[in-house]
C-alpha cells in the first residue's frame, strides 16, 4: 500500500509562518535573525529580477492568443471581462477613500513603519539588477505579443514565447511559492524586531473585513446589471443564487479553472445556452479578475495610508488599468495574480520590496474569496454575451 504525501496548502503555510515570524522576533538572538534576514535581502533581489520576466512572459503570450483569435465574440467577452475587472478596482479604491481614513485613523496618525525601519541588516546582500525595468517589459511585452497575433500557430517566436511562459511558471511553481512562507516569515520576524508588527496585525484584520464587504457589493453590481440582459428572471438575487454552488467550490478549491464545470452547469440555469456558457466560462475563467482586482487595490491603499506613501486618484486609476492587463496574464498558480502584480506596484505605487511582501502575505490570506469573486461574476457575464448575441 502505497502512502500519501501530505501537502499542506499554500494560506495555512503563510499563516503559520507570521505566527512563528512573530514569535521569533521576541526569542532569536541577533546572530540568528540576521540570517533569515539575510535570506530576504538576497530572495527580495531574486524577486525584483524575476518580476520584468514574468511580465515579459506572461503578457507577451496573452496578448498575442486573444489577439490571434477571431471572432466578434470573443472580442466582446474579453472587453467586457476587462472593463468588469476596472469597474471592480474602481469600486474597490473610492471605497476605501470612504472608509479605510476612519477605520486606520490611529494607524495612519502614526505612521506604520516598513520592515526596513529599525531592523537588523543582512549580514551580506547579492545585487541582481533585472535585465529590463517594468515599464520596459511592458512596453516589449505589448509590442512582441500584437506582432505574435498576427504570425501562424507554428512560428518559431510564437512556440518559443510559450516555452519561455512555461520556464517562468515552474520558476514560480518551485522557486518562488514554496519559499514564499519562508520569506514572509522573515518580513514578520524584522517586523517583531522593529516594533512594528502590532499595528500591522490590526490593519491586516480590518483591510480583510472591508474587502469582504467591497467583494459582496461588487457581485451585486454585476448580477443587477446581468438582471436587466436576463431573459431568465430579472432578480438579480435570483441569479446571484443560482451560482452560490460555483462560489463555494471557488472557495474550496481556489482555483478558476477547478470550478469550471461547476460555473458552467451553474451559468446553464441561469438561461445561458449551452454553447454560449462553454465559451464565456472557460475564457473568463483566465480574462476575468474583478475579485483580485479589488483585492490588490483596496491593499495597495491601505498600505499607502498606513505607510504615509503619497498617493493621488489619477495615479490610482492609471494603476487600475494596468492591472486589468497584468491579471488577464497571471499564471494559474496559488498567489499568481499577485506575482504578475508586483511589477506595476512597484513601477506606478512607488512600493518598496517590503511593501510588496506585506501585499503578497495580504492578498494571499483572501486568496479563496477573490477567486470566488472571479468565477462568480463569470456567471454574470455569460448572461450578458448571451443577450447580446441572443440571434447569432
């Protein structure tokens, strides 16, 4: 009888890693501190590299398959995933100027200081300055995937763009994630050390309820809009009912493309035509991120309240836009949305690497609500595909 390996997933590793980072800011001596802090100056430098070729990787390959591909339909789902994605972010960060300035408002009197501040230094760090800066592999990435679009499924550039996404997916599958734990448990130890990780425990609490609320609301919006192209039922709660089993197994699995079948069957019941939901939901199922869009906005303004980093709406809106881009070329695995992220937060929000590892930590500890976020708005969008090609 052969045994089963036991895996423990990726949240309740990060959990226990800012239990024991804490604790162990109270207990390790200096000599030992320096050493996980050590591992993250070099890991933060391994990171930094990595992020332009993630962008290189990823966007390039997504632009240039949608772009190849055509059909009215098509183009109509994946303009209505990306503006349902900027809605969202939208939505997120004008409610979060309504309400994070009252509920961080001791937080942000007195500014929370990054991990950086009143730590230990490493006792070495490895410079690995990135082959190009973000806005460089963005910019490249959007030119190399339109021209993709438009050379044969068998070109040469084409193949080999999708072996390099393949090389950066089992860079993140085994290098980045399951050190991932490890590094945060680093960031939460120099925290500890600094003082710094009380208030940070509180903002993370209340960021999370507020982004329970926002993702909730947002659902709302999109089922009440559905409703009204519905040639099912006109109650949007109707609607947002039907598709609660495709939420749940979302929450369960963490993963959209898991849920698939699940969304599929669920958008059949709410009068999609069978070859219009086996369309829509698989394609959305990798195009639309309304929930972690929300989610890394509403972060991404709370850490920038807490921290005193200077912010403005333009700013934030040219940020939400990017980001619809970037999610639509996550890669599918635990806290890829956040990888594919960490370019333009760095590039547009001005955040520090620190910064970055308080929003992975963050955005990791709802992972499974933005998910079911993601896979149940896809329901809301197959019934609005469904009525605007209704006599196609």
């Amino acid at each position: 009888m052969s045994k089963r390996k036991f895996h423990l997933a990726l949240l309740p590793q990060i959990i226990i890693a800012i239990i024991l980072g804490i604790g162990a800011g109270y207990i390790f001596p200096d000599w030992l501190s320096r050493i996980f802090i050590t591992f993250n100056a070099t890991f933060s430098q391994f990171l930094s590299f990595c992020i332009p070729l993630i962008i290189l990787g990823f966007v390039t390959m997504a632009i240039g398959e949608i772009g190849s591909k055509a059909g009215k339909m098509l183009a109509f789902t994946a303009l209505l995933a990306y503006v349902a994605t900027f809605l969202a972010g939208t939505i997120s960060y004008f409610t979060g100027l309504l309400t994070f300035p009252s509920l961080l408002g001791d937080v942000t009197a007195n500014r929370v200081a990054t991990a950086e501040e009143g730590s230990l230094l490493p006792y070495f760090v490895i410079n690995m300055p990135p082959v190009l800066d973000v806005m460089s592999a963005l910019v490249l990435a959007f030119i190399l995937g339109l021209g993709i679009a438009h050379l044969k499924e068998d070109s040469s550039l084409r193949r080999g763009f999708g072996e390099v996404r393949e090389i950066i997916v089992k860079v993140i599958r085994t290098v980045i994630i399951p050190l991932l734990p490890l590094y945060i448990f680093g960031i939460f130890l120099s925290m500890t050390i600094g003082g710094q990780v009380g208030p940070i425990l509180g903002t993370f609490i209340k960021i999370i309820v507020v982004i329970f609320l926002i993702h909730i609301g947002v659902l709302l919006i999109q089922f009440t809009i559905a409703s009204l192209f519905s040639r099912h039922s006109k109650n949007p709660f109707k609607l947002l009912g039907k598709m609660m089993p495709a939420y749940f197994t979302a929450l369960g699995t963490q993963s959209s493309a898991a849920t698939i079948p699940v969304t599929m069957a669920q958008a059949q019941k709410l009068g999609v035509r069978e070859g219009v939901a086996g369309f829509v939901v698989p394609l959305c199922a990798n195009i639309h991120m309304s929930g972690s869009a929300l989610k890394i906005t509403a972060c991404a303004l709370a850490l920038m309240m807490t921290q005193g980093i200077p912010y403005t709406t333009p700013m934030f809106m040219g940020f939400i836009a990017m980001l619809g881009v970037t999610m639509v070329a996550s890669p599918g695995v635990p806290g890829g949305s956040i990888m594919a992220a960490l370019g333009i937060l760095s590039s547009i929000l001005g955040f520090s690497e620190a910064d970055n590892a308080l929003m992975i930590a963050l955005y990791i500890a709802m992972d499974s609500f933005g998910t079911a976020c993601n896979v149940t708005g896809d329901g809301a969008l197959a019934v609005i595909v469904d009525r605007v090609f209704s006599n196609k």
